[in-house]
C-alpha cells in the first residue's frame, strides 16, 4: 500500500509539474535529466597532507581518444576528481584525417572548462615510441609540439630528452602492455636503465585502467621511482568503469600534497607520495599506504565484555570505522579475535577479541606494498 501511495504521490507531482510547463506549448520532461551533481570522495587528510585524486593518462579526439576535450572534464567533475591531464600521442594520430594535429590543442581547448569546475589541469602528453621500450608520459611541459621525434627507432630517446629539457615529470606507461606479443617486452631493459641513472625517468605506471602490472610495483619499489595509477582512457568512462555500482571508480593516482595545486601535485609527485587506487585495491609504499589507512581506519575503546560460562573466556566488543570512501579487506594473522572484516566505504563493523590481548594484526588483502605482499595492520586493543 505504502509504494502504491507513493507511486500515485509521485504522478500527482509529475502532473502538476506537467501543466506548469505548458505555458509556451512545450512539455519539458526533466526530471528524467541526469541529475547535476558532484560525487564527494571522501578520504581524510594524512599527516596533514591533503589527498588529491588525480589522473594523469587520458586521450580525446586528438589522438586515438573517442571523445571532445571538454567531456574529459566534465567526466572529472563529476567523479569526485581534483586534477586530470591529456596525454595525447606524440607520433601517432590515427583521426589525422579529421582533426588537426596539434598537440596543445585538447589541453588549450580546456583550460577554461576546467578552472570553472575547479579541477586542475595540468599540460602533459605521451612519447609514443615503439615497444620496447614503450610508452612514457611527461607531465608539466611547456610546449608538446615540439617534443615529436623519429618513430622509425626503437631506441630513439630524442622525444625524451626534449622532454627532460622542458623539465617534465616523466613516467612509464604500461611496462606489461605487450608481454605476450612482444616476448622480453615485459623487462627492465637497457633504455629504462638508461633513463633511470641519467634521472630522467621519474616514476612508473603500476596500475593501468584494469590492469595490475605487477613487476612496474616492484620496479618502483627497488628503484625508489614513483608509484602511478591511471585509466588511460579513450572512451567515456561510463564505457569502460561500472561506475554506476557502488563503490566502483575509475583508476586514480592519490597524491599527498602539501595543497590543491600544479606545484603542490609536482612537489607530491617528485617526493613519492602517491598510492594507486583502484576501486576496491590500493598499491603502493609501505609507508604511504600505511599513512593512507591509518587516517582512515579508527578502532573504539570496548564498549562490552562477555564471559562464556563454559569456557570462562572473556571477549571483548569494538567498533572498527572506515572514515574513507576507500575500501579494506582484512585478514587475521595473530591474535583471536574476528578472523575477516569487510570495511566498506564509510562503514563500522563489530571486532571481537579475547579479552588479555594487548592487539591484533591483520593483513589487508585489498592492498599491496609489493606483487606478493599486502600491508600489516596492527590494532591497539583498549
């Protein structure tokens, strides 16, 4: 009865909304208008840092992307995102045919856009040479144009070099994209090495759109390079994320930044201090995904104590609490107390524990500090 009042409610609105609008013969149907709004991702401050998300790797019509430059900051707006840049290919342009070649041109076209919607743009492109070595995107360039150079090489660093003039952050995109059709792609090869000692490379792309390369972790982890998330987009990003699940983002870079501009982001980034999301994971230093989980995971003082008349053991009751539009899966390892809890974003669960025990640790399954381990997460117990 209740959703038949309502429904009927809900046409009587929809009626009276109806004849208000025809004063001018025209029936506007817009409450069935995507609603216009902003999604705040909510992730607390670290260490009095503020957590900007941000996504470095992203192609329009320009290049090989499928979409105008504008939509790409609507898109960002929308999501929740603080910072975006274009990464358009320097020597490929498939749409040569129908949209000129300038390299400027998309992040020209949106710098206007975008300081209106408060997002901060920052100039970027792609050195697209052939794999191996592969891709690399410099960020906070003056002049993409005049970084093309010869693609008939593979070992061609001249697009990097004019880079690294143009004082670019430079990183490695996608070091797993070609693994099973290039045999020996997949590897830190001489040009990277190379890249590396002359302090031209800078940081590494670990997580690309929907997928995990697990060796750039690594190699980011022992070189002390910085660790990089990002969607890569061509199409919308409704097309590629679900974003409409709960709980689902597209593949972001987290950046702790000392404040919400290009040089504190360029600061961030040249100190390290990024982790990579990705809806439901987390990658990164220890260091910084241990700082990012505890700002965001809070544990109360017990609040009740039972004893089993059996057993005589005590157990003690706590509210563990995501602060965070993040999410954690964790794992006991030592102690007794609950042995899985499931942290959504901006959730509490009950956390048991045997009374006696000074804590427990767990393992955060849905993080990573390297390929094949996650993050250690001991809780104080009060």
């Amino acid at each position: 009865m209740k959703n038949k009042l309502t429904l009927l409610g809900s046409l009587f609105l929809m009626s009276m909304s109806l004849q208000a609008q025809t004063d001018d013969g025209i029936i506007r149907l817009s409450e069935f208008a995507y609603p216009v709004k902003r999604q705040n991702l909510n992730i607390p401050d670290v260490n009095g840092f503020k957590v900007l998300k941000c996504d470095f790797h992203m192609h329009t019509v320009f290049t090989d992307g499928h979409v105008w430059p504008n939509v790409r900051v609507q898109e960002a707006w929308r999501e929740g995102l603080d910072a975006i840049s274009y990464t358009e290919h320097m020597e490929y342009n498939p749409h040569s045919a129908d949209v000129k070649v300038d390299h400027n041109r998309s992040h020209d076209l949106a710098v206007e856009l975008a300081k209106e919607n408060n997002i901060v743009l920052v100039k970027g492109t792609e050195v697209t040479r052939q794999t191996p070595p592969g891709h690399f995107n410099a960020l906070f360039i003056q002049d993409a144009n005049v970084l093309v150079a010869d693609n008939n090489s593979n070992l061609d660093q001249e697009a990097i070099d004019k880079a690294y003039a143009q004082k670019a952050f430079i990183f490695w995109n996608h070091p797993g994209w070609k693994a099973t059709a290039i045999p020996g792609s997949y590897e830190w090869i001489d040009f990277v090495e190379k890249m590396y000692q002359e302090k031209k490379l800078h940081g590494i792309e670990v997580v690309n759109g929907l997928g995990f390369h697990k060796k750039a972790l690594d190699w980011a982890l022992d070189r002390n390079l910085t660790i990089i998330g990002n969607t890569d987009i061509h199409n919308l990003i409704a097309h590629d994320y679900n974003i409409e699940a709960p709980g689902v983002h597209r593949t972001m870079t987290l950046v702790m930044a000392k404040d919400r501009s290009a040089s504190g982001i360029r600061e961030a980034l040249e100190a390290g201090r990024t982790v990579a999301w990705s809806s439901n994971y987390l990658f990164g230093k220890e260091e910084n995904v241990r700082n990012l989980v505890n700002a965001s995971i809070s544990v109360s003082p017990s609040y009740h104590e039972k004893t089993n008349s059996k057993t005589k053991v005590s157990t003690k009751y706590y509210e563990i609490t995501n602060n965070s539009d993040l999410y954690f899966e964790l794992e006991i390892k030592e102690g007794k107390g609950t042995k899985r809890i499931v942290l959504y974003p901006e959730s509490t669960q009950i956390l048991t524990a045997e009374a006696g025990q000074s804590k427990l640790s767990y393992e955060i399954v849905s993080t990573y500090i390297r390929s094949d381990k996650h993050l250690l997460f001991d809780i104080n117990l009060k």
